[in-house]
C-alpha cells in the first residue's frame, strides 16, 4: 500500500481512493485505486507546472531567460508564489548559459528554492542533446529529487529551424548546438528507460514525470507498468509541438488522452503542455477536459503574440486566471504530494 507524505516527509492522509472495475483494455489496465486526473477532478483543482529554463531556448532568443543559478532561483521561487506546485528544472553554465548536467550547479540553486518555498522539485533526466545518459543522471543520482522527468522514447528533436529567426547571437555554441539537431537522435532506448527507473525510482525513491512526445510513448510506458518497474499513480506529461513529436492539433489531444485511458485506466495524472505559441489554448483545451498543466520558459518564451514574457510567474499568472475563469482551483504543493504518491521535500539529498 502506497504511504502519503507532506512536505516534511510525515505520514498522512491519502487522497480519494476507490476501487472500479477496469475497462477491457488490455494487460496495463487492471483494477487500481481511482487516482489522478478523475481524483483532480473531482475536486476541480488542477496542478500547474512551471518549465523554468530547460534545453531548447538559447540566451540570444530572450533577455528573460534565467541563465544563472541566482536568476533560475528567483525564477523558480517567482513562479510557485504565482502558484506553480511543481518547478521543473535544469541548469546552464552561468557564463554561458548553455546546458549542462553539473550537480555542482545545481547545487547552487536548489537548496535555495527548497528554503524559500515548499514548490515540489523536479530534476530533469533529458539534460540537453549534447548529453549521454549516464551525464543526464548525475545530478539526479545524487540530488535525489522528490521528482524526475523521464522521455518516454527515442526520437527526432528538432531545434534547428529557430537559427533563422534571429540574428547577433550571443555565444558562439548557440548555433551550433542548433544545427546540431539537424541530424541528431535523442536518445532515449528501452535499456536506458529502465536505468532511470531502476536507479532513480527503485533506487532513491524519486518519482517521475513521464514525459511523451507521440502515442507510441504512452505505449512504452504501458510495458514498464507490465514489467512493474513504473508503479501507479503515474503523472503523464503529453507534450505537442516539438518537431520530431506529434503536433498541435486538438485531434491528437483526444486521440492521446483516449490511448492514455485505455491503456492506464483510472491510475494515472494527466497533464499538457505545448511549445510556443500554441502554449495557452492547448494547455486551456487539456484542462477543460479534466488535465493539469505545465507552462514556463523552456516551453515558451512569449506572453502573448509578439510580448516575450518576462518571467515564468507570468506565464504562471497568466493560466492560473484562465483557470479562474473556468472556476477550477489550483493544487497546492502538499496536495500534489498526496495525489503523486510522493517521498516529501525531507527526503531528498539536497
């Protein structure tokens, strides 16, 4: 039976939990616990995550990005008092601002988010796509988060178009780690999945944000459930809009929740998010159908058409009101804990 922790890692009370018979779907759907996205909504709260950083965008595309370990602190800590429950994280180089897996430096900015909010964090374990696996876990491993992102599959990932969208770049690597995707795989094989989940969930406890660019994904998560190495509630992240994954159309977002539903049945937590401009409708979409949503910087840069935002906890502030207006309420950290199952803010390594 699955214990629920707060933020300080004490015992309490679990969420609604009620058992229904499975739908006929197949091995990964059985009879569980009612979790996620059906417990969510009928509560009418919605988790907003906030992407504070990431991989994708480079320091000449925006003024606003947090580059340093200061400025991706107040970021992070900006957007969970704008009412973000998950901060999900990677670092930069300070000098740089390019990606890079250094535990060091995340250690210099997460022990200061930890004790200047009770925001759940969530260690990235897709790194950048100049990165092995074995950098990619480094930090994680170590760090041993309440959370972790885990990409649900290999696949093409295109950055390579926004080299001609800007001009002046900053820093000579920019282009290059753009250009780099023109003929690049991100690697992410059933062999390395199961690394992730051995070590960081078996192995510290730490609990996933499965992230998956195209149904296939959702499938391979499916044989990690069967081999019982991804356990329930799960927290489904269906990502649109990346060149490479499956695109922005609202088809696809029935089309992934559908598959989602058969193959998890009651066990799982949706959430959506969409890259760049099509960020606010489809996030919108998804919670008008019963999902949470993610927002933040390494998703989108912009606010609106043609306003770069300038900080995550506007884009936070932004899709809380849109959530106002659809009268649903925002998931506080410590409820998230309960509704993901997770170890709490104590028991991390950091």
């Amino acid at each position: 039976m699955s214990r629920f922790l707060d933020a300080d890692g004490r015992e309490t009370h679990p969420p609604l939990a009620v058992t229904i018979p499975a739908r006929s779907c197949g091995k990964s759907c059985r009879n569980r616990p009612l979790f996620g996205r059906t417990a969510v909504a009928a509560t009418r709260k919605v988790i907003i995550t906030c992407a504070v950083t990431g991989a994708i965008h480079t320091p000449t595309m925006s003024p606003y990005l947090p580059i340093t370990p200061e400025q991706i602190a107040t970021s992070a800590v900006e957007a969970a008092e704008a009412g973000a429950a998950i901060l999900h994280l990677h670092a930069r180089d300070p000098q740089t601002g390019c990606p890079t897996p250094s535990a060091e430096v995340f250690l210099e900015f997460l022990p200061q988010i930890k004790s200047r909010t009770d925001a759940i964090i969530n260690i990235t374990t897709g790194g950048g796509h100049n990165m092995t696996v074995d950098q990619r876990l480094a930090a994680p491993l170590r760090l041993q988060p309440e959370m972790c992102s885990c990409n649900m599959g290999s696949m093409n990932f295109g950055l390579f178009p926004a080299i001609e969208k800007f001009s002046n770049w900053q820093h000579p690597w920019e282009t290059q780690y753009l250009e780099r995707t023109r003929d690049f795989i991100f690697k992410n094989t059933f062999a390395d999945i199961e690394t992730i989940l051995e070590k960081l969930g078996r192995g510290c406890g730490t609990r996933f944000e499965f992230e998956c660019y195209d149904i296939g994904h959702l499938y391979n998560l499916a044989h990690f459930v069967d081999r019982g190495l991804a356990k329930p509630p799960f927290f489904v992240q269906s990502i649109f809009g990346i060149l490479g994954g499956i695109g922005c159309d609202v088809e696809n977002l029935l089309h992934m929740r559908r598959i989602a539903d058969k193959l998890f049945g009651r066990d799982y937590v949706w959430s959506i998010l969409a890259a760049g401009r099509h960020q606010t409708n489809f996030v919108t979409t998804g919670a008008i159908m019963g999902g949470n949503v993610r927002v933040g910087l390494e998703d989108n840069l912009y606010l609106g058409k043609g306003e770069l935002a300038k900080s995550n906890a506007d884009q936070v502030r932004k899709i809380r009101g849109i959530l106002a207006e659809l009268s649903l309420e925002i998931a506080t950290p410590n409820e998230v804990r309960q509704i993901l199952a997770l170890k709490g803010a104590r028991q991390v390594a950091f």
